[in-house]
C-alpha cells in the first residue's frame, strides 16, 4: 500500500522540529522523506531567531566590559560599536548553519523542494510549481511569525524578524511589548547604545513569569539604561520629521528614529488549506492536535510553534522525536510537555522551571527559599547588579515544585537544575548537595530557612 505513495512522509517546514523529524525518519527508519520549505532552512530559531538573537546578546554585553576590567586592574580602551562589521559576520554564520541543515538533509536521504506546500487533500501536498507529492503521512511545521497590532500605520514599524537586517541602528527606538522577544531586544539595543523606549500596557512585564524574578529583571533594565513605561500603550503613530511620531496613553507625544512592534505572534498555517480537508483550527491559527500531535484527519501531524503548545525550539524538536516514535518506530510516544526548562536573555537573564510561586501557591501550600545579591564579581567592580536563586517547595511532599534564576548565565545554569526539578527531587536531597564555593549557584543548596510560606 505505501508504495502507491511518492513517500513516506512529506514535512511542510524547514525549521529545527521538521528537519529533525524528516532527517530521523529517513536516516534512522529508512523512510521516504520529503520536505518542502519555501524560505530559508532553519527556520525561526536559527536564521531570525534564538540564534542571531544570541549573538546580538554576546555583542551587547562587552559594552561594560572595559569600565569592569578597570576595577581589576587592566587598563582596556573603550570604541564604538560597528553594527556593519558586526551584521556582516552575523549573516555569514547564519548562511553557514543553513548550510548545515541542508547537508545534513541530503545526508539523511531527504529529498527537499525549495517550494511553498499546502494540502490538497488528506495524502497530497501541493507544490507552489504546480505539482503533487503523496505521502502516506504529512508533518506540518511551518512554525510562527510575528504580528503587528491593528493600528494605523503600524507598517512603519519593524518586528523581531526585521531587527537582523537594519542598515544602521537607530539613534532611539520605541519597543512595544512585554514579553520575553521585547525585553531582550530592549536590553540588546541598549547595551549597543541605542537610546531604548519601552512601552507595555500591563503592570510588570514578563507575565506568566515568577512575579519576583520578574521584578528584578524590570528593575535591572530600568537601572541600565532602559526608560520602561508600565500601563502604557500606543495609541497613534505617524511620520514625522526625524522619525516616527508616536502618541501613547499616557498622554506625551515623542518621536523616535524607529519603532519595534513586539506584540506576540502567530501560528503560520494561513492559506494551507487546511480547514478544507479536515484540519481544525483553534482561534489564533493554531492547528490542534492530541497528545501524539496527531490532527482530526488522521494521516495528517503537526508539530511545533504552529501547534501553539510550548513554542520552544527544544520543544519541537521532542514533538519531531516523538512523531517519529509513534508513527516510524512502532512506539506510541505522547509529548512531554511537563517541567520544561527556559531562559530570558535579558540582562541580567532569567532561568526558570516549574512552577512559579504565584501557580504553586494556588494548588497547594508551599514554602519559598529565596536570596538576593549582590554577586562578587560585579560587587568588587563597585556595580549595583543584583540576582536572585529563589526555590518553591511543597510544604507536605518536600518536592522542589519550581526554581527561579536572575542572574549572569541564568540559562546555563537553570539547565543543571532542571534536570533536578525533572526528576522531581525534594530539598532535602537539594540540602544533602555539597555547594561548589564560591559561586553564585551554591545558594541553591545552602538555603536552609524558608523565607516565607505561601
């Protein structure tokens, strides 16, 4: 019956949970694997994403690195920031991990097709040069894009995919937002010197977040440079002379050289047709599926930010992974989105897993380990940097239920400790762990009276 098809599985989507899915099916399982993309491989994470983000956090930062060095001893001169030089290069390493993923399609035996796919029907894909594939399975992974608000002239603005390509930073820029994409370009941005605006219509930004870890990050942005506006939001812009002029509710009028629209984003599974053959769609776009990311119409998966679940890269890598076990390998693998690990890279950044203390505290009563700051070595350098290492644990089971880190290298180390929240160890076993000295992280284990209850 499979040979009918022209393959196996057909991906939609080059991004970092397709091509996993499409390289594992055919390299390891001996599948036929197609795939299609029609812009660049990689997808949002590597090519206008996690990755060219990541560089642009490490340029960022060198910017207090001579006045810190100084208080060391060492005499390191201070120069302008060359965003060309330094955009150039960053195009040049993101042509070459495209590269990558293109070997390592071919590699695997993936035929691929530089083409735009939709659904024809519940085994036929589409192609944007008029022909058809059939597959006995579909993967749909075609991920997120960001959106702009319903606002007039909002297409003066940019978005996060915009940022990577500007010919020259501005002199000043407005981000609107307040989630994870617009604090971190607002601490980028600044740390490049550029005059950063921020404007987010909540109370604190970073919602959904651990409201104490959260706090800190706000008010290390405001003591860096950034100007935040809380309960604030955009009401008109326009051209003007200079740049765009923006009027907020808070009543003043400024014009800015730019403006960063940073107000979410959405699953691209527009004009796919889609609902046509059977596909449900939720009401952002998203195309829902069941715990093996199996849609209504049975032949037909998705996986990844398009899906609308845990739109982490890691995440729909798994999704890819376990796919493959369900339909390739004969093991059903339903998708483990519990306890999932994840970094803010503001600055200072935020790593965090579990639960907050705000979602604990509503299911069960907790105690809170917490400490703040100062860390030795911005301290020596006569810095007011702060962090914290904050824990949530479950007053009757003694389970480490959360961890919240704001602090330099917060992702690197939120990493470790996930693995300690995943196999969901109590803080006694916590206590029983010898702390590394000195450093910032042995406060993890050292905690010994809760700071309060909740």
């Amino acid at each position: 019956m499979a040979d009918t098809f022209d393959f196996d599985l057909f991906v939609i989507g080059g991004g970092s949970g397709g091509v996993r899915a499409a390289r594992v099916a055919a390299g390891e399982h001996g599948a036929r694997v197609g795939l299609a993309e029609d812009d660049r491989y990689g997808g949002t994470c590597v090519i206008r994403g996690c990755v060219p983000k990541k560089l642009m956090v490490f340029a960022s930062e060198y910017a207090d690195m001579p006045a810190e060095a100084a208080a060391y001893g060492w005499d390191i001169k201070s120069g302008p920031f060359d965003w060309t030089a330094f955009r150039d290069k960053m195009t040049d390493e993101l042509d070459r991990l495209e590269g990558v993923y293109r070997k390592l399609l071919a590699g695997s035996g993936v035929e691929t097709f530089d083409l735009r796919a939709s659904i024809k029907d519940a085994h036929t894909v589409a192609l944007s040069d008029g022909t058809t594939k059939t597959a006995k399975h579909i993967l749909i992974a075609t991920g997120g894009h960001p959106v702009r608000p319903d606002l007039p002239n909002a297409d003066l603005g940019i978005v996060s995919d915009d940022i990577f390509h500007l010919e020259s930073l501005p002199k000043s820029i407005l981000i609107i937002g307040g989630g994870y994409i617009a604090c971190e370009f607002a601490c980028i941005l600044n740390g490049l010197g550029v005059e950063v605006t921020q404007y987010y219509r909540g109370a604190q930004i970073l919602r959904g977040f651990d409201d104490e870890a959260r706090g800190l990050v706000a008010d290390s942005m405001i003591e860096s440079g950034v100007n935040l506006h809380l309960g604030t939001n955009i009401v008109e812009m326009d051209k003007a002379e200079g740049g765009i002029r923006v009027k907020s509710t808070n009543g003043s009028e400024v014009v800015f050289d730019q403006v960063m629209f940073a107000t979410g984003r959405d699953p691209s599974s527009q004009n796919m047709g889609l609902e046509e053959v059977g596909v449900a769609l939720g009401r952002k776009g998203q195309i829902e599926v069941n715990e093996y990311s199996q849609t209504g119409v049975p032949s037909i998966y998705a996986i990844g930010d398009v899906t609308d679940r845990v739109n982490l890269t890691p995440v729909a890598i798994r999704e890819g992974m376990a796919f493959v076990q369900t339909v390739f390998a004969g093991n059903p693998t339903p998708v483990d989105h519990e306890l999932i690990a994840s970094a803010v890279f503001t600055q200072p950044e935020m790593g965090t897993v579990g639960l907050s203390e705000e979602e604990a505290s509503a299911q069960e009563e907790v105690e809170i380990y917490a400490t703040s700051f100062k860390p030795m070595q911005t301290a020596f350098a006569g810095k007011p940097d702060r962090v914290l290492m904050k824990l949530v644990v479950s007053k009757s089971s003694r389970i480490v239920l959360g961890c919240h880190i704001v602090a330099p290298n917060a992702g690197e180390l939120i990493q470790m400790v996930g693995i300690a929240v995943k196999a969901r160890l109590t803080k006694e076993q916590f206590d029983a762990t010898c702390a590394v000295h000195p450093t910032m992280s042995e406060e993890l284990v050292t905690m010994r009276t809760p700071t309060r209850s909740a």
